[in-house]
C-alpha cells in the first residue's frame, strides 16, 4: 500500500508533516527540512562510504533501509488521513451538476427575449448616428473646402502663367504654393499630385529656358563672324584716329588698318577734318553688340535658375558649351593657308566669340568670371598660335605672309582692346616674320637662278657713255683705270653682278615692309634687316653660287668669270651696308650694329670655284690621258712625243692664259694641281696592273712624252713660279725613267735611303713593278737568249736586281 502513494510527493510531503505538532494541511511541506536533513545525513554516509574505516560499507546499508522503512510508514499514514475528505468532496459535485443545467437553461432563455425586443431600437438608434455623421461630414467638408479653394485658384494661375510663358511669375507662385497653401491641405490627396507635379514644372521651366539658351548659343555661333568683323572694324577706325592724331606729318610704313587704301602719308588740317567726319559716319554705321545679339535668353534663363538654387548648374552648361564652340571656332578649315580671306574669316570667328564672352562678363553676376575668361583665352591662344604656325609654314608667297602679319596685328589690337593679353600674338608675328623671311629667301633663289641661267658669263661690253651710265647706276663700280680708257671697253663682271645687287636691295625693301609695323626701335628693325640680308648672302645666294659652280655644263672659262664676279660682289656689301644705314637711320658704328657677311660668303664661293676649276681641269686631263695608244712591246721609240700629249700641252697653254684675270694663287695653284695630277696619271699608267710587259723602246717613248712635259713647265705658262718648283711635279717621273734608261742599278742600291742619292725619289716597290715588266717581255722576245752571252749575261742582271729589290721591299714592310 505504501508502494502505490509513494509517485505523489505532495502526499508524501503531507504524511511527514502529519508528525508535526500541528495538524496535516495543504501549506508548505515540513517534508523539505527533513528531508535536507536525511540528505544531509546520506550524504556524510556517502563520504563514509568512501573512507577507508574499517565496515563503512555494511553500517551505510543498514542505515539506507532503516530509512526506506520509516519513509514507508509515514506516507502510509498520510493516505489514511486524507481519504475520507476526497470521497465527500466528490458526491457534492455530482450533486451540484442538475441545478447548474438548470440555470444555464433560464439564463438562454432570458437572453433570446432580450434580443428580440432591443431590435426595433438598435434601427432606430442606428439611423440617427448615421444622420449626425452626415451632418458633421457636410460640415466638415465645407470647411476644408474654404481651405482648398484658395490653393486651386493659385494652381490655376500658375497653369496660366506656364501657358503665357511667364516662367519666372510661374516660379514665384510655386514658391507661395509650397510656403503658404500646400501646408494646409497637405493631407489631400490632389495636394499630394499638385506637390509632386511642381518639380515636373519646374523641370519643364528649366528646359524651356535651356532651349531658349541653346537658340541663343546657336545665334551667337552664327553671328560670331558678323560680331568679330564689327569689333575688329571699330578697332581699326580707333587706331586710324590715333595715327591721324599723332602722325599726321610722318610718312606712314606698312599696310594701316582700313580695307578700302591706304593712309595718305601727309595730310594737311582740311584733310585731317574730312577724315575724321568720314570716320564719324563710318562709325555712325557701326553697329555694337548688343544690335547684332538678343542676349535676354541669357539673363532670363539665369535668372531662372537663381531662383531654382541651380545657378552653378547653369553657370556649368554654359561654360561648358561656350568651350566647345570656342573649340569649334578655333578649328581652321584645312586650306585657310590657300587664301587670306581663310585667315580673315578664322580671326572674325575669335574675335566675335571673346566679344560675346566680355559682354557677358560685365553684364552679368558670376555666369562668366575673368579668371574663367583669361584661362578660355590663354587656351584659344595657344590653339591659335599652334594654327598659325601650322598653317603659315605652308605659306609659299611673301605677300599672303605680309597680309597674314597685317591680320594678326589687327585681332592683337582689337582683343587687346577688350582688356585680353596679346604679347604672345606679337611674339608669333616673330616667328612668322622668320617665316615671311623664308618665303622671300625662296623667292629669290630662284630669282638667282633665273639670273645666272640668263648670263653668259662674259665681261659687260660697253659702246657709249650712256651704257656706261646706266651700268654704274645699277651697280657701285669704281675702277680708274676703266674710265680713262676709250670705248668700246668692257667691264670685268658680268651681267648677273648688278642684277644681283639690285635684287638684294629689293629683298631689303621687302623684308623692311615686315619689319616696319611690328611697333618696334629703329635699332631693332636695323637689325632685323641686316640679319634677313646676311641669311640671303650667306644662305641664299650662296648656294645658288655652289649650285651654279657645280653644274656640268658651267666650264672653266664660266668658273673664272664666276670667281671675278664673287669678287666684285663682295666689293659692293660695303654699300648695301650704306643702303640699310640710310632707311634706318642706324650709324654703323653703333656697338650692336650686325655687319653684313659679304666677305665670307663670297670668300666660300670663290674656293668652291677655285677647287671646280682644279677637279674640272684634272678632268680634262683625264680625258686627254685616256687618248694615250701606246704600244708597249715596240722595239724602238718613234721619235717625237706622242700626239694626245701634245695636244693636251695646248689646251693646257690655252687655258691658263684665260687665267690671267684671277689671282696670281689661283692660276698658280690650278697650274701646279695639273702638273702634278699629270705626273700621276702618267706614273699611274706605267704601273698599272693590267700592263703585263714593257718593253725598252717603249720606256724610251714614254721618256719623250715625261720630256716634253718638263718643257711645258719650263716655259712658265703661268706667271709666278720661283726657279723650277713647277718642274718638281715631274721629279718623280723623271727619276724613275733616268734610272732606266742609263740601267745605273748599282748606285740606285747603293746609294737608297742617302738624302744625296741620285735617284731618292724611285720607291723600290715602284721600280720592282716596272722591272718585273721589263723582265717577262726580255724573256719572250729573247726566245735564243741562252745562246747568246751578252743577253744570257743581262737576263741574269735583271734577276739579280730584281732579287735585290724584292729583298729591300720586304725589309722596309718589315720595318714598318
């Protein structure tokens, strides 16, 4: 029986609290302290258990069942007790179940008549809320229809202000909208749409007034050129004021700023008015900017977005597509270098671009900055300087160059004049001035080549003093001796020498007309001139001269008339110096004063002349030289020298007599340099490879020919040469032939390497070739040699000395 109780431990609980003094009840249980204590108890068995005293085990079980019976007694008391309540409280609940039916039969019953008669009150009362609801709604509605009314009318207006195109009225009225009526309709739903239709109104406002300002970048694109062409007219009358002011009395240089002539050099005080009332109605034509552009779009559209909180916005656009346009209007087209009305047409397009930009600089707050339009104008500049340098390198014609200088002068004066730095500008005028110098130094090369193709290279006859005249006109020619003889005479240059002085004056003038506008010191322009001229002298002319002299056709008499020429030339930059002293008005003894190059230039002319003459004459000596036939294996010479030498000693005796008008050095040099290039052609052609045998009789020609050509420079053919320097050229010819001739092989080896030998100038390789000739023909033509003792004897004295040669030449390239 205690088995079964024992899962409950509320009922165990209360069995041991059954022992307490007081009676059993349902509190807390007296079981916990108790049973704290037993566990308490169990516990110090358990550790007793574990110690190592002596039956600990067996007292621990033994106490473990008297517990387990004294836990048993108690909950079987507790059952007992309790018993006896549970079984009564169980019949009066069955007792009580009838009359709770009962009840809950009256209490539905109750209900169901209740419903039934409240009905026909709860219509009623229903229908009297929904009237007042209606009442209250009306109400309602027409107070905050008072408060919409006044929104609708100012949405209205502004619908009509965006149809009228008032878009800045339009902005002011959203401005009042969203400050004053839309909070107090906020809740509505049709606020809520007008709300979020006001940014789609202002986004429409914004881009009508940005297509009104793309019209308007797109008008000013068109009429840039118009405005540019406007603005530089203005600024070209200004500057016509300026000069008729200041220099009324001064003779006026270069090209002025009007397209219809040019400023009188002097104008009297009836002049000077009636040039001023016809500037007046010029002017009076003129029409500014603002004439030719409608700038509102500009401050319509700003203001618009001033008001929008967009102004940097717009600020940004703008500046950014008047970048583009100014990169479009700085592109040239590709042949603006054909024509100068390319280049007019591409400065009017700048000009009308930077005018609009300054305009809208001072007319407006912060669209445009002068910082934004300076660094817009130092990119344009340096676009414009890279296109005019392109494009004016492609120039060919001084006169496009020298208008193309008068345009940039004028853009530089009329930016100049809306405040834009130009100095670049005129430092480009600079560069293209040494670019107009290049054309006009291409121009008159060929100016020089049409004057030494025209010349004939003959000395200027003269018939009467009025040709006589005239030629001095041209050209500075002073020659005493000239004057005092009778005409008919002649003067020692050619035509081309005053025509080239005439034509370096010409230069002068036309390098001046550059130069003379450039607002520069009298210094500066002297200068230039003298630096322009001396490129043309040095440059130039020069090389035409080179040109001239190297041309196949251009002989020797040619090249001597060439040299007298250059030297004349070089006489007359004394006065071209003169000529640019006196337009000047620059003393030549001024510290920086830039002499001119004459004496140089026509210096390196001459010597190229000078050495043409010695290649041309050395030339023709070759031509005669390879006229030589001779017939190396003949038995006996023919007794005179042969006929291509001959002939080639009267050509010789011809030409140096032409060259009694050079210098003494010059026909003394062009006669020894063929003395001496004769010699080594004739050497050349005894020791030349392909001659296999000589025989004596020919050596004995050879020495008639080496023979005449000693006498030839005996003669003195040109006047000069001290004692017989000019028959040294020949020395090593003749060394080499008398040592052949007299076979005096004995003293040649003797005496080799002595300073007083007789035969110093014979090299041993030289003198072995030619025997080695002599020795296969002695051979072949000596077929009985061996027969006979004399020719048996000189066979072995050729071998002998050749053995002796051949061991002297291996020693000296031993040595070296």
């Amino acid at each position: 029986m205690a088995r079964v109780w024992a899962p409950s431990r509320s009922t165990s609980g209360s069995c041991r609290r059954s022992r307490a003094p007081t009676p059993p009840a349902w509190g807390p249980p007296f079981g916990l302290t108790s049973s704290m204590k037993s566990l308490h108890l169990r516990t110090q068995h358990y550790r007793s258990v574990y110690d190592d005293q002596p039956n600990a085990h067996k007292k621990f079980m033994e106490k473990l069942d008297a517990c387990i019976r004294n836990h048993d007694k108690e909950i079987e008391k507790m059952c007992n007790f309790h018993h006896q309540g549970f079984v009564d409280a169980i019949t009066e609940l069955l007792k009580v179940r009838t009359d709770a039916e009962k009840l809950k039969v009256q209490v539905t019953d109750t209900n169901r008549k209740f419903q039934d008669a409240g009905k026909e009150v709860i219509v009623q009362t229903e229908d009297i809320i929904r009237c007042r609801i209606q009442q209250r709604n009306i109400t309602t509605v027409v107070e905050k229809l008072q408060l919409c009314l006044p929104v609708l009318e100012m949405y209205s207006k502004l619908k009509e202000q965006m149809s009228a195109k008032r878009y800045y009225s339009a902005l002011k009225t959203m401005e009042q909208l969203e400050n004053v009526y839309f909070p107090r309709v906020s809740q509505y739903r049709f606020c809520q749409l007008m709300i979020e239709n006001l940014p789609k109104l202002r986004e429409d406002i914004k881009e009508i007034s940005m297509s009104d300002l793309k019209d308007f970048l797109e008008s000013i694109r068109k009429h840039s050129d118009k405005i540019g062409e406007t603005a530089m007219k203005q600024a070209q009358q200004q500057k016509t004021f300026s000069v008729a002011l200041q220099k009324q009395n001064r003779v006026q240089f270069g090209k002025n700023m009007h397209f219809n002539g040019r400023i009188p050099e002097e104008r009297n005080e009836v002049e000077l008015k009636r040039a001023f009332e016809e500037e007046d109605e010029n002017e009076e034509e003129v029409l500014t900017v603002q004439d030719l552009v409608d700038f509102s779009p500009v401050y319509r559209c700003l203001h618009i977005y001033s008001v929008l909180g967009d102004e940097e916005t717009f600020e940004n656009y703008y500046r950014k597509q008047r970048k583009k346009q100014a990169r479009l209007v700085l592109q040239p087209q590709s042949n603006m270098h054909e024509t100068v009305d390319g280049y007019r047409r591409y400065f009017t397009q700048i000009v009308g671009f930077f005018v609009v930009e300054d305009h809208i600089l001072h007319v407006t707050q912060g669209l445009v900055t002068r910082a934004y339009t300076d660094e817009l104008w130092n990119m344009a500049l340096s676009k414009i300087i890279a296109v005019l340098r392109a494009h004016s390198s492609y120039c060919t014609d001084p006169d496009l160059v020298l208008e193309l200088k008068n345009l940039i002068v004028l853009f530089a004066d009329t930016l100049q004049g809306y405040g834009f730095p130009v100095n670049r500008l005129f430092d480009l005028l600079f560069e293209i001035r040494d670019q107009y110098n290049e054309t006009l130094l291409k121009k008159w090369a060929g100016v020089f080549r049409d004057i030494f193709e025209e010349d004939n290279y003959s000395p200027i006859p003269i018939v009467n003093e009025e040709e006589y005249k005239v030629v001095i006109s041209k050209f500075p020619f002073q020659d005493p001796d000239l004057e005092k003889q009778s005409f008919p005479k002649k003067f020692p240059m050619s035509q081309s020498v005053p025509h080239i002085y005439i034509q370096v004056k010409e230069f002068i003038y036309a390098s001046l007309k550059f130069s003379e506008s450039l607002h520069r010191s009298s210094t500066e322009i002297d200068d230039m001139l003298r630096k322009s001229t001396n490129l043309l002298l040095t440059r130039t002319l020069s090389s035409c001269l080179l040109n001239l002299i190297r041309k196949p056709h251009i002989g020797l008499t040619e090249l001597v008339q060439i040299i007298i020429n250059t030297t004349h030339l070089e006489q007359a930059c004394r006065y071209l110096e003169d000529f640019i002293t006196n337009i000047t008005n620059i003393s030549q003894e001024t510290v920086h004063t830039t002499r001119l190059y004459g004496l140089s230039t026509f210096k390196d002319a001459r010597h190229a002349a000078e050495g043409e003459i010695y290649t041309k004459l050395n030339q023709k000596i070759d031509e005669f030289v390879q006229l030589a036939d001779y017939d190396w294996t003949m038995s006996e010479p023919d007794g005179r020298a042969s006929g291509y030498l001959m002939d080639l000693i009267n050509f010789l005796r011809s030409i140096f007599q032409v060259f009694t008008h050079l210098p003494g050095k010059v026909a003394q040099t062009a006669c020894m340099s063929a003395c001496q290039h004769l010699s080594t052609s004739l050497m050349q052609m005894l020791l030349d490879s392909e001659l296999k045998q000589i025989s004596m009789g020919a050596v004995q020609q050879f020495n008639l020919d080496v023979i005449q050509c000693e006498l030839f420079a005996s003669s003195e053919p040109v006047p000069g040469f001290q004692g017989d320097t000019l028959q040294l050229a020949f020395i090593d010819l003749r060394q080499l032939l008398d040592l052949f001739m007299v076979w005096d092989w004995s003293t040649y080896l003797a005496d080799y390497g002595q300073p007083a030998s007789k035969y110093l100038r014979v090299n041993p390789n030289t003198a072995l070739t030619l025997l080695e000739k002599m020795k296969d023909t002695s051979k072949k033509n000596n077929i009985f040699a061996q027969f006979r003792k004399n020719d048996r004897d000189k066979q072995k004295l050729i071998e002998t000395v050749v053995k002796q040669l051949r061991s002297l030449v291996n020693g000296m390239s031993q040595h070296t």
